[in-house]
C-alpha cells in the first residue's frame, strides 16, 4: 500500500506541477493577483507530495519490497542499511525522482522566503520552476517510473553495483543534484525577467544567495565523487577527465562565473544582460549532464541508438527548455535596461575578465566531452579525447586566470587602479618568488614548471590574505584599530578570501601531486620489503575475511620510516555476493607531506601477490582545498546582508591610500 | 478500498492547498515598483551601517548613496508611469473558470494515469513478512532465499550446498549450480553421484563445452564400475570435440547398445553418431565446422535469444552450422570494435574450439589477451581457458 500511495503521490504531484505552470504565468499576463497566488501554495503542495512518494520508495528499499521491480533490480536483502537507503539514487529511475524531488524543495524556497520578491516575477519565477518540474515527471512517470510492479514478487534482489557501496558515493548523488539542480533557480529567474522585461533589484538580491547555495553543493558533490574515484578505483588518481565528471564540473565552470557575475548585479546593478544568458548557459549545461549521464549515450553511442526511448525524450527537454529559453532571450534581451557603467580597469572589468577565462575553459571542457561523441554519431569512428587535450586546453586559460585572481579584490568598483593594485600585491609576490626559488632549490630534477605552479597557488592564497591585511590596515594602523577593523569586515568580505584561499591549496595540490606523484608495480612474498618515498613496506601475508555481502582477501603491510613503524596498510581485495563482483579497497596512510597508497592485485606464483604502491605528495590539499572553498561559501551565504558595492568616485580619489 | 479513501484524502489535500488563494481573497493592490524602492532603501540602510563600521570611507559611502539615490529615484518614476499597470484581484469569470478548470482536470487526470500504471491491487510485500509466513505456503523461491541466506552464514554446511544445487540447475543458473555441486563435493566427499552432478553442472556452465576438470569429474564418477548414461554421454562429447571422431563414433554405439530400445535419450544419441560418423568419414580431409550438436539440457548456447535456440533445434545441421558460424563471426566483429569483456572473448574462444576452427581460436585468444593486458584478473580467466580447451 506504501508504494501504491507513492505512486499516486507522484502522479498528483505532476497534476498539481501543470497548474502551477499555467495558472501563475497565466495570471501574471492577465495581471490577476489570485491566480499568481497559487504559484506558492502549488509548489509548496508538490514538494509534499514527491517527498511522500521519495518516501514510500525509500521504505520499499529499506524493507526490501521486491514486489517494486525497481527494487529488485538495485537491491539485495543483505546489503548493509546505508546501502539500501542510497540505493535509491544509486540507480536511474530513483536518481531521477531525487532530480525532481530537490527541483520542488527549490520551487518550495521560492514560495516560502520569497515574499519581497515582486508578485508577478514571483509568479513567473514558480511557473517556469513548475515547467520543469512537469517534464521530468512525465518523463519518469512514462518512461522511469520507480513505482513499477511485478508480480509475483521475486525473493531475492540483483543487488547494487559493489563499486557504489561506499560512503563518499552515497551521498555524492544528492549534493552534485543540490547543485545541478540548484541552478534552476536562476535559470526560472531569467526566464522570468525575461517574460516580464525588467530586471528588478529583488532580482539579484535572490538569485546571489540562491546560486551561491548550489555552487556550494556542486563543489562538495564533485569533490566527494572524486576524492570516491581516489580510493576506491584503485589507481592513485583524482580526476580523469572522463566524460561524467565533465558533465558536473561544465555546469560548475559556468556557475562560478554566474556567481561572480550575479555579485556584479547585486552590487552594482550592471551585467544585466550576461547574468542573465550566463544563468540560461549554467542549467542548460546541468541538463545536459544530466541527459549525458541518464540517458546511456556515454556507455556506447550504439547502445543509446538501439533502446533510445529515455534518451530522446530527456533530449526533447534540452531542446525545449534550453531552445525556448535562448530564443527568449534573443527575442527580449534588447528589452532589458541595461545596467551601470564602468572602465575596463575596474572590479567590474576584472570579473568581467574571470568570466571570459571561465566560459573559454568551460567550453574547452564541452569541445572534448562532446566532439568524440559527435564524430562516433556521425561517422561510427571511437576516438577518445584523453586528459592530454584538456591539459593543453583548460591548464593554459587557468593560468592567467589565477594570475589575475588576486588583483580582482583590490580593484575599486566603477573604475579601478592597477599600479595601485599591484603595490599592494608586492609582499605576496615577494612571499611567492621565495617559494619559487625555494621550490627549485629542493627539487632539484624534476619538472621545471613544477616549482612556478607551486608558486602560482602560493600567490593566490598570499594574494587573498593581503586584501584582508589592507582593508583592516594591517601594520599600518594600531593593533586596535586593526582588530576592530577585523571585527567589522563583514562575513561576506572573509568568505570570498577563505574561497580564493581554498583555490590556492587545490593548486598546491594538483601541481605537487600530477608532478612528483611515484609510483611502483611489484610483487612481494611474504617477508620481503618494498621502499617509496623513504617508506619502507614489509609485506607480512594475505588473510581471508567475510563481510555483511562480501568475502575479502586482506593483505597486511608494516610500514616503517628510518627502521621505525610508522603505520599498517590494509590493503585488500573484495568479492561481493550480489551480483558477482571484485572490487579493491586501497590501503591508504595520510601524512602532511602525501599519501602512501598500497593496492593489492592477483595472486601470483608460489604465493606472491602483486602490488601496486604510490605516493602522492600533498594530494589531500585537493579536497582540503574544495572543502575550504565550500567554507569560504557558507560563511557568504551566512551574511544576510545586502550587498552594495561602492564606487570609487571620479575626481575625489587621487591618492586612493590617503582618501580613507 | 482504504487506497481510495487514502488517494481521494491526499487530492483533496493537495486541492485545497492549489486553491487556497480562491478560499482566502486578498484585496490590497500591489504595486511593483514598490518592491523594487524596498530594496534601495535596504540598500542604503546598509550603507550607513557599513560607515558606522568603518567598513567603508564616507568619501566612498557618498557616492554611493548618490547612486543608489539616482536609481531610487528613476524607479520612482518608473512607478509613476507605470500605475496604471498595479495588480490587482478581479472578480470576473476568469480565477473561478481556472477554479473549474484544476478542480476537474487535476483530479480527472491523476485517477487515470494511475490507472494506466499503477497497480492498486497489489499489495506491499516487504521480505521479513514473507519469509515469517506459514512453511507449507512458501514455494520454491522463498525457501531457496532461507537457505541462500543461511549458506551465506555458514558456508562450510556441505548438506545446504547439496540441496540447493539441482534447484539451480532446474533454474538453468548453471554457473551457481557448478559452485554449489563443487563445494557440497569439496566439504561432503566424493561420491560417484556427487562427481557426476559436478562434472554435467559444469559441462552446463561451460554452454555444452566439456572442460579438463568436467571431464576428469566425470570420468571419476565412472571409475567406480558404476556407469552413468549421462556421465558417458558428455565424455562421448568430450571426444567429437577433442576431433577424435572414429572414437567418439564407437562409444555412441556402445551406448546405444546398452540402452533398451525405449531409452529416452536414443534420438539424441542416434543423431549425433550419425553427425559424427558422417565428419569421420571426411576426417582425413577438410575439418566441417562442427556444431555443440543437440544436447540433452538444450538451453546449452547462452549468447542467441531463445528463439534463436529453437528455430536451430528445428533447422537441418548445415542450416544450424550456418547460423552458429554466422553468430560467432558476428560476435567476433563486434568484439574487434568495442573491445567486450572478458566473457565474451571467452565466449568467442570456445565457440571457436567447438566448431573446430583451432587456429582461429588461438589467434582469438591473442587477441582477447591483448586487449586485457592491464587486468591480470582478466588475463588469469583467460589462462585457464585456454588450459582447459587445451589451447
């Protein structure tokens, strides 16, 4: 009964999803306050509803009702709790009633916390959140429906893929979908500003905080996936280049420049018109993940051709949705008044700058998702676009974007003043030249532009930490004015730095660890010793284990440094139950300075095992980084205050220093 | 009837939320503009906090308040202009027309696209209730998920091995069927009849093919003096593909011998002694592709639908050798593009070894290994592939 009333749930849900659609856009055409009133009550109604069937799936996976095919299809019965409630989204039709699930929780925002927007863009806002809505619930009713019965019921499920049995993975899902998701919400504002043709100043005041909240989830959700590939994949990597993790970082690139631009409207009320396209851009990229990863044209272009039902349909939504919403925007944006001016040299002109180099290396990334799959559509030659393509491309618009990142914040609003910028800048590239040359020092060979990469996350992070050491006159002024100044700076000032900040550690990361990375494929018996990085491994022997639905093979590793043990690797090989699978599980030891990373392979001869040992330098600074980043956002998200940039007027500042 | 007292409860509900603007009407007139001045007044409150912290200059708040001023201002008069455009409710026919209208269609339209896909006769069926239900009322498949889960506690019970084997092997899971006669033979001991049920589940497994440890099975289960018909069938089989055909053609009619006339397996028997000697005839000459000719257990050819098996049940045995060469040069083609997985390269081998294209089969091998030369596990299936066909 649970699961019929989930079913129904669903379905009434895309009953009350087309009224909200049509009466509130209706309304705001007809300028009738009743009408565009039900926008809210609606989205809050289907919310309620799709969380009461997310429910009722979720209760069929936890008792293990193989009455619903969905659930014998992804679950066994000896899964592990945790496993049988991520099971739900670990599989199509479940991730797709979580897409739709958190698109409603978004429209449901809107409804409750927008009240000082205005009527008629909030309407409209809630008519095109309800326009999704509609076409992923008749796709997943129609095509995807999670609620499908058999009869009679199976008594055992086909279990879900052992390589998606883990923490990290579980919860990846819903934060990458928070994020995806999430950009729909500026993308119903665009839409909506352009069907009423103004852009009002409520406008960027939501939709800042909105993005930002979704940028938030995207960076966490793709962190967790990679960090997931990391140990578990087994082959000491942290990013592929491979077209699912393309498909969520593209709609990542084009939301970090919504975001900076969306701050550019807010506090300078200029940038209209890119906001907006970019806002367009930004979720039709996550539909376009969204239609990548869903509909199983990654897997085999063929494959999609031979069962193309789901596929098609998806693609008609990106058609509609991002076709419709572009030609609106052709058709209107001339509409929309644009904003206030300001010179090329400027804060306005150096995020400006940050979103051609974004938008240019986002469309780097979709040039090499895509092209392979257009050439294997067209002409049946597989070719892969490996990461050499995207180092040549995306790490080269990097550069100079993180060159540039520093000056951005000191630049004043309206019209800016880079010597300025750069004397106060010295000290950072003073700190970064010693790193440089400290770098080279103890190298020693290795890649020469190891040490310049290094130097560039130095100069981000020293860049950021000096425009918080100028504005609240560090050295300059007395300590007490230095600390009230500190206390005063608002939450907002100190999130942008701690994000920027968080960029420079990734880059330390990335550049330690694609560079000095070692690596050793070897087979041991036990008693005999491997040495990396100055660790010493004595491999001791292989002991069998069982788990709750799996049989393991554990190999035990002393570790030591200098003759002293300094840890135990357990490395070891899994056998799941259902279905038949191995996986690997690495043995891993963090330190400081880099992870040592052990991988148990096969069995050899006369009991030898194969090895694989990696170290990886400072690989952690990866995610630390991300979670740093994702830091910097919530501390921006935690100040409610509106944001109103200053400008620097025309005449009156002459000698920016003393004017304050 | 308690789903439809529930599914009407829930649209009246969600009615009533949808509509709950007509129920609650809402005079005041709401300008727009009004909004958009909110917002510049926040903002330059904003800006008068943040110089009181110091956060800003004056000379900075200053001109930043001009420009918000300018702008609230021009919205101002923007709102002037614009006053004929405030919202406002209207009675009129059209809110209680849209009323109607969601009223009727909302319901309407989720009753029956339910209908078309739900299935409001079913009820829940959560595992734990149907494994407490009465034994004599469980059927197969449940008892199978009690003993499963119990194997999976203990593996070392040989007795739950030996009963669930032949209920695999009725399921045509031949693969689980091998494991379980495997490890009941392995914890239990041998026995002829356990070594025969191991050798036939694994021959089953191997889609017909009578592998090194299948034949040595089965050749154990008759050392004993006992014979097996099917024991004798399979190493018979083992012989044609082996290309030992004069052999193979004596023991088909040895069995045939003993069997009475009424023996159920004597077609099958006859069939194929007529297959092989007519392939012994031409020994010497040109191998014919030969073909894992009709089995017993049919079900032996994994890859082709089940159509496929029986349309080549009826077909003549060229007609048959036709389709199974045809079948595996496709297999083989698509593998030479998409690379595959280890099962079919595996599959493709020993399609090869049976139609007697050795050669072919050793290249396939070559080939299969260099696509897997990164995945020892691969590879190790792959060595003891070829060890069993003796490649």
């Amino acid at each position: 009964m649970i699961a019929e009333i989930g079913h129904f749930s669903l379905i009434l849900a895309l009953g009350v999803a087309l009224a909200q659609t049509i009466l509130p856009i209706w309304g705001a055409q007809q300028r009738d306050n009743t009408l565009m009133r039900i926008g809210a009550p609606a989205a809050q109604a289907q919310f309620c509803l799709l969380l009461l069937a997310f429910f009722g799936l979720m209760i069929a996976y936890v008792t293990s009702d193989f009455s619903l095919l969905n659930v014998f299809q992804n679950s066994h019965s000896a899964k592990p709790l945790l496993y049988k409630i991520s099971g739900v989204w670990g599989n199509h039709e479940g991730s797709m009633l979580l897409w739709v699930l958190i698109l409603a929780l978004f429209g449901c925002a809107v409804a409750m916390f927008g009240r000082n927007l205005p009527p008629d863009l909030k309407a409209n806002v809630l008519g095109v959140q309800g326009s999704i809505s509609v076409a992923f619930l008749t796709f997943i009713v129609t095509t995807s429906n999670p609620f499908t019965r058999i009869d009679p019921a199976p008594f055992e499920g086909q279990g879900l893929n052992p390589i998606l049995q883990d923490p990290a993975l579980s919860f990846h899902p819903p934060f990458l979908y928070m994020g995806y998701v999430g950009f729909s919400m500026a993308f119903s504002f665009a839409v909506a500003a352009l069907i009423t043709g103004r852009v009002d100043p409520a406008w960027a005041r939501w939709v800042r905080p909105w993005t930002l909240a979704a940028w938030m989830c995207l960076t966490l959700g793709i962190a967790m996936g990679s960090w997931w590939a990391y140990y578990e994949l087994g082959w000491g990597g942290w990013w592929f280049w491979d077209p699912v993790e393309n498909a969520s970082f593209m709609p990542w690139l084009a939301g970090t420049a919504l975001l900076h631009t969306a701050l550019v409207m807010e506090k300078r009320d200029s940038l209209k018109v890119w906001t907006i396209l970019l806002a367009i851009l930004t979720f039709s990229l996550s539909l376009m993940g969204t239609f990548l990863v869903r509909s199983g044209v990654l897997t085999s272009v063929h494959a999609f051709a031979v069962d193309p039902e789901r596929g098609v349909f998806i693609l008609g939504i990106m058609v509609i949705f991002i076709g419709g919403a572009l030609a609106l925007f052709a058709s209107r944006a001339q509409v929309l008044r644009q904003g206030g001016i300001f010179a090329p040299v400027s804060r306005e002109g150096a995020l400006v700058l940050n979103n051609l180099l974004i938008s240019t290396a986002c469309a780097a990334v979709f040039i090499g998702t895509l092209y392979p799959m257009a050439l294997e559509a067209v002409t049946g030659a597989k070719i892969s676009v490996g990461p050499p393509f995207f180092n040549a491309t995306f790490g080269p618009l990097m550069v100079p974007l993180l060159i540039a990142m520093p000056f951005g914040p000191f630049l004043a609003w309206k019209r800016g003043d880079i010597l300025g910028a750069s004397q106060r800048l010295s000290v950072a590239a003073i700190v970064t030249m010693l790193v440089i040359i400290a770098a080279y020092a103890f190298s020693g060979s290795g890649p020469w532009l190891a040490p310049l990469g290094l130097g560039l996350g130095i100069w981000v992070i020293a860049g950021a930490l000096s425009e918080i050491a100028f504005r609240v006159k560090m050295f300059k002024a007395p300590w007490d004015e230095v600390f009230r100044r500190l206390r005063n700076l608002p939450r907002a000032a100190y999130g942008t730095t701690t994000a920027h900040i968080g960029i420079g550690v990734m880059v330390l990361g990335i550049v330690a660890t694609t560079t000095w990375q070692s690596e050793k494929i070897l087979s041991l018996k036990p008693g005999q010793s491997a040495s990396i990085a100055g660790y010493e491994l004595k491999y001791m022997g292989v002991e069998p284990h069982k788990g709750a639905n799996y049989s393991e093979q554990i190999a035990l590793l002393v570790v030591s440094r200098g003759g002293e043990e300094v840890t135990r690797l357990f490395p070891s090989k899994r056998l799941y139950v259902a279905p038949k699978t191995a996986t690997t599980e690495a043995g891993i030891h963090a330190a400081w300075t880099g992870d040592l990373y052990s991988v148990l392979g096969d069995e050899l001869k006369d009991g030898a095992f194969a090895f694989r040992l990696y170290f990886n330098p400072l690989v952690r600074f990866i995610w630390i980084g991300t979670l740093i980043m994702f830091f910097g956002g919530l501390m921006s998200l935690t100040d409610r205050r509106l944001r109103v940039g200053a400008p620097k007027p025309a005449r009156v500042g002459v000698r920016p220093a003393a004017a304050e | 009837m308690t789903l439809w007292v529930i599914f009407a409860g829930l649209t009246a509900a969600a009615m009533v939320a949808v509509l709950w603007p007509f129920l609650r009407s809402d005079k005041q007139k709401l300008e727009v503009a009004a909004y958009d001045t909110a917002v510049f007044k926040d903002q330059l409150e904003e800006i008068t906090s943040e110089k009181e912290r110091g956060v800003i200059s004056k000379t900075e708040a200053d001109a930043a308040r001009t420009e918000v001023s300018r702008r609230l201002l021009l919205a101002a008069r923007t709102n002037a202009s614009r006053s004929g455009s405030s919202t406002g409710t209207r009675g009129g026919k059209l809110p209680a027309l849209a009323l109607v209208c969601t009223f009727l269609c909302v319901p309407v339209s989720s009753a029956v696209l339910y209908l078309v896909y739900g299935s409001p006769s079913l009820k829940d069926k959560p595992l734990a209730e149907r494994l407490q239900q009465d034994s004599s009322t469980k059927k197969i498949d449940e008892l199978m998920a009690q003993v499963e889960d119990r194997l999976r506690e203990h593996p070392e019970d040989g007795r739950g091995w030996e009963v669930i084997a032949p209920v695999y092997l009725r399921q045509q899971r031949y693969n689980e069927a091998a494991d379980a006669f495997g490890k009941a033979l392995k914890l239990l001991g041998e026995t002829p009849q356990r070594l025969l049920d191991y050798g036939n589940a694994l021959v089953l497994s191997n889609d017909g093919i009578v592998t090194e440890p299948a034949r040595l099975a089965l050749q154990k289960s008759t050392s004993s003096g006992k014979t097996f018909v099917r024991a004798q069938f399979w190493l018979t089989v083992a012989k044609e593909q082996d290309g030992r055909y004069s052999e193979a053609a004596q023991a088909w009619r040895e069995l045939l011998k003993q069997g009475g006339a009424d023996a159920p397996w004597r077609e099958a028997v006859q069939q194929r002694l007529a297959a092989v000697e007519q392939r012994a005839g031409m020994a010497s000459g040109e191998k014919p592709a030969v073909a894992p000719a009709k089995i017993p257990d049919a079900a032996m050819v994994k890859g082709p639908s089940q159509e496929d098996v029986t349309a080549a049940r009826g077909m003549s045995s060229t007609d048959r050798s036709a389709m199974i060469a045809e079948m595996v040069a496709g297999l083989a083609e698509r593998l030479k593009s998409d690379g595959g997985n280890v099962e079919e390269w595996k599959r493709l081998v020993r399609s090869y070894t049976v139609l007697g294209k050795k050669q072919e089969a050793v290249k396939a091998l070559e080939n299969a290994r260099g696509v897997f030369t990164e995945d020892p596990q691969s590879l190790a299936l792959l060595n003891e592939l070829a060890k069993s066909l003796g490649l």
